[in-house]
C-alpha cells in the first residue's frame, strides 16, 4: 500500500473547490467541522459508554469517550509519524504527511461509535438476537422473509455492527446536501472501516484481526468498493485503522476501570490484588510489575498529601499513567511492524504485545468482571432489551409492509410517520429500480437505521409513549 493513495482526499462525490473563498483548511480539516457539526454527533451525548441511562455527570458517554478517542488518535499520529520519519525512514513518508494523519485520526475518534445504537454494545446484542429469532416467522405476502432475502442480506442483520452501521451513516444516511451523507474524504471512510470483509467473510478463528466482525452492508456494497479502489487496500486493512483501534482500546479499557471504580463496583484493594494476580497468571514480566507499583505509590502520595478520597486520587492519576504507557506500546508496535502493516499481513492488534500488552488484556478482564458482568448491569440491560424488543417489533411490521403490494394497516402507517422523512427519502432514492427483495432488505435497514439514530432517552421515552406508558 502507498501513502499517496492511503492519503487521498477524494470524497465519493467530489466537490469542486471555489475560488477566491480565502478557505485555508486542508480537506481533512473540513471533515472534522463536518462531523462536529452534525445531530448524529450531537446525540452521542446522550447514548451509553457503559452504564445505560446512568444519571452521574462523571460515568462517560458515547460523546465523551468518542472525544477521548479522537485525542488519543491524533497523539498516536504524531508519535508514529514521527518513528516512521526518524526511525524506519520510508522515503515515500514526506514530513507533511504527519499532519494529514493526525487530522484524519482525530476525525475518525469521533466518528467510530456514531453509529451504535442505544444502550451501548448491548444493543448490538439485542438487535443481532432479536433477528435471528425473528426473521423465520416475520412474512411478506405469507412468504417467510428467509425464503425472500439473500445469505448476505439476512446475515447483515444477524451480525449487526454499530461500526458498519457508521459507514453507512456518513456515506448515506447524514442528509448533508444529497444523498452521499457526510461525503467524507475517502481517507477517513477507510480508516473507519476496522473489518473489510462482509458479512458472509466472517471468520473469528482466522487468527486474522481484519475478519473478526463484517465491515460494510450488503446496501454499502459499491461505496466500499470504490473507497478500496481509491485507497489501493483491496481488502487490506488501512494502516490508519490499527490505530483507530489502538486509540479506542487505550480509552475504553482504561476509562471502563476508572469509572467503574467511580460507581463502587471495584474498589482500590480489589483492583491492586487483580492487577497482580491476573499479571502472575499471564506471566508478566517487569514492565508490568513496575506499573501496577505504581499505582500504590499514588495512593501513598495521595495519604501524604492528606487528600479526601487517597484511593480515588490514587486510581485517576494512575489510569493518566497507564495511558501514556499505552501509547508507547502501541507506537513501537506500529513502527517495529510497519512491513507487515503497510503490505497488509500484519494480523494482530497493536496493543497484542508486551508488557503493556498485557495490561491492556488484564484492565479489559477487570472491566467485564465488575462493571458489565454485575446485577446493576443485569438489571439496566434486561430493561434495554425490552424497549429494544419492543421498538423492533413494531418497526419491523410496519416496514415490511410499506412500500410493498402488502396492505398496512392504521397502526402501521402512523409507525412510519414516525420514521425521519431523510431516511426515509434515502430509502426512495436507493430502492429505486431494485429487486422486491432488495427493496424489502433496504426497508429493514430503515428501521435499524432508525432506532440506531436514537439516544437512550428519546429509545426509552418511544417504547413509553407507544406502550400506553404514563
């Protein structure tokens, strides 16, 4: 792969630049006031990190987490841009390129999580389960949508993604001017897209990274290929997108700690005693020791220094340390691998190695164990998955049987007011000329589209309002 095409600042509809508009930005730098600038962004505000409908101004949101995201992004841009210059010295790497990088890094921070629905990674879950038992008995015209939709498109929702879900949302379903969404560089899309392959090309024994989960819909199909024709990937990963991952997996393994220590489900004994004993388990080595040391140093500074809450001073100033460490890990892993990255055979995650490495696996075992695998989380997601289920039922009726020689009835109509007039018009615009089966396909997608437009609130406040709920 080459840094000219990985780079480019094509858009899917190109835009022709006006002169004499005294417009300095570079191209990226639009995306950025483009994304910033949206509701979709807007309403990650109010869309769970964690703890679902949680009422703390301190436990992170899908907003908060996506800007810590973008900030651990552009620093990864800069430090491996850096190794790449001084260090493995690729003479196609030219020095202005740093900034492009870190632009289009801070950028796709923000984006990776705009299209999850509510409720967090839990409403994947809901949304993947509730097709799979669902499709066999769901009809149009008495025959079974299983007989009617291709392998592709009912896997499509059967492996549900927030990720892919964001692809298509900036390429089609942000009504910016027309029907091309957001119409973002290709650059961009394509660090955003962390699994190239479909929904039918999923293969989580591959040992492969790129194959864990599917990249795009069936619906995104031609936008996909055109941003891997542009970009010269061919089914490669973008270099870009291992350290999106990176910059995600930094933010959320170390604030899933922080703030599940913030509402007493881990508290500091716990944490040092699983630190270390989950580190003698994975056979850490001195890095790893010295590390979790650390953070009883803070808490001995935090006693001297007579704080109110020692263990909290202690975990905070401890996670800012770990951060750092991590993104050292995950530079030197991107420059010590740069062939394998750049030739699109490196497999693995950059945070896979190390010392470091293993404190980023031990801090996301913590997180499952006390914060998402506990009774207040049980109890949270047990509600989500009503409202979930119950929104979905409806929806998913009312859409099959619109748009189709299938008669609606009044319930059903009204449900379909209720859908945004823009998904809706991106619907008409992309089913036009298409199969019945396609048609039917995109029709479903308008309703996942539509539940994954909303917050938490508004998902929660709908099932109320429509379930006769005062």
């Amino acid at each position: 792969m080459e840094w000219t095409k990985l780079l480019s600042e094509e858009r899917i509809r190109p835009v022709r630049a006006r002169g004499g508009s005294g417009d300095l930005r570079t191209e990226y730098e639009k995306d950025y006031h483009r994304i910033i600038g949206s509701a979709s962004f807007r309403r990650l505000q109010d869309k769970t990190q964690v703890f679902p409908l949680d009422k703390s101004d301190f436990i992170r949101t899908r907003l908060t987490h996506s800007l810590e995201v973008s900030s651990f992004g552009k620093s990864l841009g800069q430090n491996i841009s850096q190794k790449i210059l001084q260090e493995v010295k690729d003479p196609d790497f030219k020095p202005e390129y740093q900034g492009y990088i870190c632009d289009i890094l801070q950028c796709a921070g923000l984006l990776h999580d705009i299209g999850n629905p509510p409720f967090g990674h839990f409403g994947e879950t809901v949304i993947r389960e509730w097709f799979r038992e669902n499709m066999g008995s769901l009809r149009l015209q008495g025959r079974s949508l299983k007989e009617i939709l291709t392998a592709q498109m009912q896997a499509d929702f059967y492996e549900f993604e927030g990720n892919t879900q964001a692809l298509r949302l900036v390429t089609k379903l942000h009504y910016l001017v027309d029907e091309h969404g957001m119409n973002l560089t290709q650059a961009l899309l394509g660090t955003i897209i962390k699994y190239p392959v479909s929904s039918l090309e999923i293969d989580k024994e591959s040992g492969d990274i790129r194959t864990k989960k599917m990249g795009y819909y069936y619906a995104e199909r031609e936008q996909f290929a055109q941003i891997q024709s542009t970009l010269g990937t061919q089914g490669r990963r973008h270099p870009l997108a291992f350290v999106l991952e990176a910059a995600d997996d930094i933010a959320y393994k170390t604030a899933d700690v922080e703030d599940a220590f913030k509402k007493g489900c881990i508290t500091y004994g716990q944490l040092v005693r699983e630190l270390r004993d989950r580190g003698e388990k994975a056979g850490a080595g001195q890095k790893y020791r010295d590390l979790v040391e650390t953070l009883e140093k803070r808490y001995q500074k935090g006693l001297e220094r007579e704080v109110s809450d020692p263990e909290g001073y202690a975990v905070q100033n401890w996670i800012v340390s770990v951060q750092g460490r991590l993104l050292a890990c995950a530079t030197d892993n991107f420059a010590d691998h740069y062939r394998e990255i750049m030739e699109g055979e490196y497999k693995r995650e950059l945070l896979s190695e190390g010392d470091y490495g293993r404190m980023a696996h031990v801090l996301g075992d913590i997180a499952y164990e006390y914060a998402f695998d506990s009774k207040p989380i049980y109890k949270l997601e047990i509600a989500a998955q009503t409202i979930l289920s119950f929104l979905l039922e409806r929806f998913v009726g009312a859409a099959i049987a619109y748009d189709s020689p299938q008669t609606m009835t009044a319930v059903q109509h009204k449900l379909m007011t209720l859908i945004s007039d823009n998904y809706k018009a991106i619907y008409r615009f992309y089913s036009k000329d298409k199969s019945p089966e396609e048609k039917l396909y995109l029709r479903l997608l308008l309703v996942t589209d539509s539940i994954c437009g909303m917050t938490d609130s508004y998902a929660k406040r709908l099932y109320q309002e429509l379930s006769g709920i005062a």
